[in-house]
C-alpha cells in the first residue's frame, strides 16, 4: 500500500510531450492529501474496531459469565425446589405414622376403657345383687323380731325374774 509520503515523492519521467509539472504536482498533492485523510480515517476505524471487538469480547465473556451464573441459579432453584418437595414428602409420612401411632394408643386405651368399664359394671352388679339379698335377709329378720310370737316371747322373758327360778 502506498503511503502520503510515497505519492508526495513520486517522480515522473520528463518527455517531450509531457504532462504539466505543476498540475501533476497539484494533483499528486491533492491526492495525498485525500489518501491521508483515509489512512487516517482507515487507521482509526481500525483502532475502533479493534476497541469493539476487544469491548464485543468483553461483554461476550460478561454474557457467558451471566448465562452460567442463570444456569447455576436455575440449577440451584431446581435442587433446593426438589430438596423442599423431598423434605416434605419426609414430614408428611413422618406424620401419617405419627397418627398412625396415635391412633393404635387411642385405640388400646378404649379397648382397655371398655374391659374396665364392663369388669367395673360386673363388680357393681355383684355387689348390687349382694346388696338385693342383704335386704332381703334384713327384711326377713325383721319380719322375724316384729313377729307376734316374738313379741310374746320378749314381753314374757321380761316378767321373769332371777328370784322365781
């Protein structure tokens, strides 16, 4: 590629019919000029793209970085959501055998409630029925000491006395 200087420089054979020096100097001038001006602006807009592309690179890098960071959150919210629902599973079986437990002692102390209750009830109507013939044996003394027979009996043995005998 030619530089500014190299077109400044450039000299041309001199011919007879030549061109004029002076117009092909203008031009050539002219020509640097402009070529400067695009070296320059080639120069920078390279120098920008270089500057986008390390900055492309950069955010390519910051993107990755942030999809591996949402990847790894997503990650972590699967494994914490499945640890919760394991966790729970745990509670709630640990809990049903809990009840189950619970309800296996309820229904021991009601089986024994009953047992009690009804040798309770068999003493109670034991004692009742002993109770029915106690009044009936103190019903039946009594008719005996109320008897008039007795009566007779009692109010003769008071009328005796040591001396008659």
């Amino acid at each position: 590629m030619l530089t500014a200087i190299e077109i400044r420089s450039q000299q041309f054979n001199k011919s007879l019919r030549g061109y004029n020096e002076e117009e092909v100097k203008q031009y050539l001038n002219r020509l640097a000029q402009d070529y400067e001006g695009l070296y320059a602006d080639n120069a920078q807009l390279r120098e920008t793209v270089q500057k986008l592309e390390h900055d492309l690179n950069k955010y390519r890098r910051m993107e990755d970085t942030m999809n591996n960071s949402l990847i790894l959150a997503q990650q972590t919210a699967e494994e914490l959501k499945s640890n919760s629902r394991k966790e729970a599973a745990l509670m709630l079986e640990e809990a049903k055998r809990k009840i189950s437990d619970i309800m296996v002692v309820y229904q021991e102390v009601i089986k024994r409630l009953n047992i009690f209750n009804a040798e309770l009830k068999g003493q109670i109507s034991a004692h009742l029925e002993l109770l029915e013939k106690n009044f009936v044996k103190v019903e039946e003394m009594s008719g005996f000491f109320y008897d008039a027979d007795v009566k007779i009996a009692m109010e003769r043995l008071e009328s005796i006395k040591v001396e008659e005998l």
